[in-house]
C-alpha cells in the first residue's frame, strides 16, 4: 500500500481532476474492513462473482477456489487489505507533495531534470521524512490486522491464513484459552512494538547520516 499509494499520489497529483482520480482509492478507507471483507467474500466465494466472470470470459481461474485453497485465501485478503489501506497513504503522499518547497523543483527544472529524473533526485530526497512516518505506520497497521481476514476466511482452512490477531481473538474468545490468548497479546504487542522502533531508529541514523 505504501508504493502503491505514492504511485497514486505522485500520478495524480498537480493534474486537472486529481482528487476525482484519487477518489476510488479513498472510499474503502472510509469503509470497515469488516464491510470490506464481506463485499470481497461474496464476490470471493466458491462459484461467486469472480469465477462466473472469469468462466464467461474464458479465462484461466474459473474454478479456481479463492478462498478455500491456499495461498490464494491469503492472498487475495492481501489485495483487499491494500485496496482499504492504500487510501490513507496516497492522502498523506498528496499532502507531503503539496509541502514540498517550489523553488528546488523549478530550479531542477530549469537545469533539465524532469520525469523520473526531478522524482528521484529532489521531489523523494524533500519526501522522506514523511515516507519513514507513512512506512511505519503501514508496518503497524499489518502486524494487528484481525477484522478483513476474520470475516474472508476466519483464519481458515483450519489454520493457515491466521495472523497474529486472529489467533488471539480464536485462542480468547472461540477456545476459552484466556492464557494462550493473553500471551499472543502481549507477543503482539511487542513484536508491533520492536519493528517500529526498529524501522524508526534504523531511519533517523540514516537521515542523520
């Protein structure tokens, strides 16, 4: 969701009608993942949307199990979760875009620089603080993803497409096991924990370098 997301920023972004592009990426952010999750479960399902659709189309897939097999289960919960999630990064890239000071650009202009070229060497360098914000955040929101993967498989078949919150909520609230349960959470929390503070330290010595 994150390259995605500045992909859709960068594309976007000083065209005329940018925020009518930007629109289709912001709308399932507005929505819950557990609504998200339904709507792509119906169109998921065995003999559902997408395999009668591939199936008139004549295209590989028709009866392909989407959610039953792995690792298409896991998967298509990964498209879903980067289509909600996506959103909210594009949002923040467009507003780092907007801030960026005009005069570097326009004098990178001047010299000849434009394309990929005015991107990689004066719009990202002036964007990464804000990249190493949106990164971590995304690496949080990953690790305790619980409600698009509770209501697309339930973790399932058996236990294979679990995360770390399904199990939790499987082990407290399904199984009675309070004290397995309890470990997870706090195996959660310190992994969410570890990462970020890794990803953050890691990237305040490389700006400090």
């Amino acid at each position: 969701p994150v390259g995605l997301g500045l992909l859709v920023a960068v594309l976007s972004y000083d065209i005329r009608g940018g925020g009518w592009y930007r629109l289709p990426f912001l709308l399932p952010y507005a929505m819950s993942g557990a609504g998200l999750g339904l709507v792509w479960g119906f169109i998921l399902q065995p003999d559902g949307v997408a395999n009668k659709v591939l199936g008139f189309l004549g295209m590989p897939g028709g009866e392909t199990a989407f959610l039953d097999d792995g690792p298409e289960n896991t998967l298509a919960m990964i498209v879903v979760w980067t289509w909600q999630q996506l959103g909210v990064n594009m949002l923040l890239f467009v507003v780092g875009l907007q801030s960026i000071p005009r005069a570097p650009i326009e004098a990178a202009r001047l010299d000849g620089a434009s394309g990929w070229r005015l991107f990689r060497h004066v719009i990202w360098p002036l964007m990464r603080p804000l990249t190493t914000v949106v990164v971590g955040l995304a690496l949080v929101a990953s690790l305790k993803t619980f409600d698009i993967v509770w209501v697309m498989t339930q973790g399932g078949p058996g236990r294979t497409s679990e995360t770390l919150a399904v199990t939790m909520y499987r082990d407290v609230f399904v199984a009675d096991e309070y004290g397995y349960g309890s470990a997870i959470a706090v195996l959660l929390t310190t992994v969410t924990g570890l990462a970020s503070y890794a990803y953050m330290r890691r990237q305040t010595r490389r700006e400090d370098f």
